[in-house]
C-alpha cells in the first residue's frame, strides 16, 4: 500500500517543481514584455505570460484533485536571479536582443525541468499534461531564440 503515497509524493514534488518554474516564466515574461521596445514582441511576451499563469493554474488544479492544497507561490532563486539580472541589462542598455537572450536562457532552465519531471513515472493524466505544456515551452523557446537571432 506504501507505493501509490510513494508515487504521490513523487507527484507532488515534481509538479511543484515545475509549478515554480512557471511562477519565473511567468514573472519573467510580464516584466520582459514591459521592457522591450518591438510592440508586436512585447504583445508576444505578455500573451505567453499569461500563458504561463494558466499553465501553473491546471497543474494546481491537478495537486488539488489530490487533496495538496498549500500550494505556495514563490518560484525559484535562480528564475529570481536571471529577472533580476534581465532588469539590470535592460536599465544598463542592454537593448532588446540583451533582453531576448535572457528570456531564452528562462526557456532554457523552464525545458530542463519538463524535462526531468518527463523522464519519472507520472500517471498518463499528468504525463499527457506535461508532455502538452513542454511542447509549448519549446516552440516558446524556438521564437525566442529567432526573434534574438533576427535582431529585433
């Protein structure tokens, strides 16, 4: 009987994982989408943050289902640091592409960590969820990383 609260528990924390890497997506693409200067970019960024934020709300509606409801929104140092570090380019003039390479360092890290939470068992449900959202993640990335190529 120890191994469906084993899996639970696996469960939980792998999604909590990812849930405070999409609190960095999030956060990091609204403040991106306010900085850059390409209107059809900052659109872009402020859309996929809002993507992010109902992203984090099917994985809390998932930890809720099963009955995990102190659900707290932090996200993590490191998605602390790099928008920190996004501020600071951008007041230091580091201009749009300085700002595209850090969000696409963002997707980055945001790929790494679907990616490990893909590589455990997780119920399909959940499994089917994730594998959705990391292929977004990585079409978000590949844009991400044209636009900074492109110059714009």
């Amino acid at each position: 009987m120890s191994q469906p609260s084993k899996d639970l528990k696996l469960e939980e924390s792998t999604l909590r994982s990812i849930i405070d890497v999409l609190i960095d997506s999030q956060q990091g693409f609204q403040k991106i989408g306010e900085e850059l200067k390409e209107e059809s970019l900052k659109r872009w960024f402020l859309e996929e943050s809002l993507r992010r934020a109902e992203f984090r709300g099917d994985l809390e509606t998932v930890l809720h289902q099963e009955g995990v409801h102190d659900i707290k929104e932090g996200g993590t140092v490191g998605g602390k640091v790099n928008r920190v570090w996004g501020e600071l380019k951008a007041q230091l003039g580091g201009g749009d592409h300085t700002i595209l390479a850090t969000a696409e360092e963002g997707e980055d890290a945001a790929k790494k960590v679907y990616a490990e939470a893909l590589a455990k068992y997780l119920p399909h449900p959940v499994r089917e969820l994730l594998t959705r959202q990391a292929a977004h993640i990585q079409e978000s990335h590949d844009f991400v990383k044209a636009a900074r190529d492109s110059g714009k």
